[in-house]
C-alpha cells in the first residue's frame, strides 16, 4: 500500500503544511487503534481553494470512538460531531478547523482500504499516475464546480452514479 501521507512532506507547498498540521495535531497516533488513512484530493495533488483534510477509520464501538473525538478535539475551533446513515451504514462524523485545515474525520464500521474514500482516492491517484494530462483536465473541472469523483467520470465518459462509477471502473481496470 502507497503511503500517500508520508509523500506530502516533501511534496507542494500545501502537501507538507497540510503534513506538519496532521504530525502537530498527532491525529494518526491518538486515533491508531481506528487504522486512520488521510484520504482526499490534497494528498494526491488535485485540490481546490477549500478542500478538506479527510481522515477515514474503522470503528465498531461507536459510543467510545465518539468520545474520544470530544476529549481530544472538542475544543477545536467550529467543532461539530453527528451521525449518519451513508449507503445504509451508520457513520459518525466529525469536523474542526486546526492550522487553516479544515478536518473531517469519518469513522465507518468497515474496514479502511474497503471504504469508498480511500478506494477513489488510490483509484484517482493511480489514474493520474497512468495519464498525467489527466490532472489539468480534473483540475479545469473541479475549478467550475464539479466535485473531484464526478469530473473524473466526467473525463473517462463513466455514466450513472459517479461514486459508484468510478469504483466499478477502478475495478475494471484493475486498479482495486
């Protein structure tokens, strides 16, 4: 598995501050027993004004995951924490903003490398690493609105539910 994290810090200049942020906060080792992965467009470089710091887990016991995210993030600045029902899973969901990174953490009873934001993100990544004129293309989109999952299908002429799309294309080209 690619450590995608470990590569910020010596990539673009939001990559290593976004790196120096998740070290400082110790986000990886205080949540270690939830096998947390940062997953999103700024470890892979295709990030726009505003993107987030996604950080995604496994979680079983929900009442003891929930308050830890209080204990050690509480006083956060807009901290928010709730739960969710997302493709009929139940899913907690918490937000803070530390060092200008706007943070969302996501804890979901399955395993990491089967949730949906990591597999497009190595889907994504690895796409890019296949067609590098890929990335202008993305960005272009994602510059007039479109979300990171829809311009990609949008570019690979992938119809019907972007989220889903792109995993089954991943799939197919045996990238996941």
């Amino acid at each position: 598995m690619i450590n995608l994290f470990e590569q910020m810090k010596t990539g673009n200049k939001l990559q290593q501050e976004a790196y120096f942020a998740v070290k400082e906060l110790d986000i990886l080792n205080d949540l270690h027993d939830y096998d947390p992965v940062l997953c999103g467009t700024i470890p892979i470089g295709i990030d726009v004004n505003g993107s987030d710091l996604d950080i995604v887990m496994e979680v079983q016991e929900w009442e003891n995951f929930e308050e830890k995210l209080k204990i050690l993030y509480a006083t956060k600045e807009n901290f928010s924490i709730k739960r969710k029902t997302i493709r009929g899973g139940k899913v907690v969901k918490a937000n803070f903003i530390f060092r200008n990174f706007e943070f969302e953490l996501f804890g979901q009873a399955q395993p990491v490398h089967k949730q949906f934001a990591y597999l497009h993100m190595m889907i994504e990544y690895e796409l890019l690493k296949r067609n590098p004129g890929l990335k202008e293309k993305v960005m272009n989109l994602k510059n007039k609105g479109y979300k990171t999952e829809p311009a990609f299908c949008k570019l690979l002429n992938i119809s019907g539910d972007p989220y889903e799309g792109l995993i089954l294309f991943g799939m197919e080209k045996g990238i996941v």
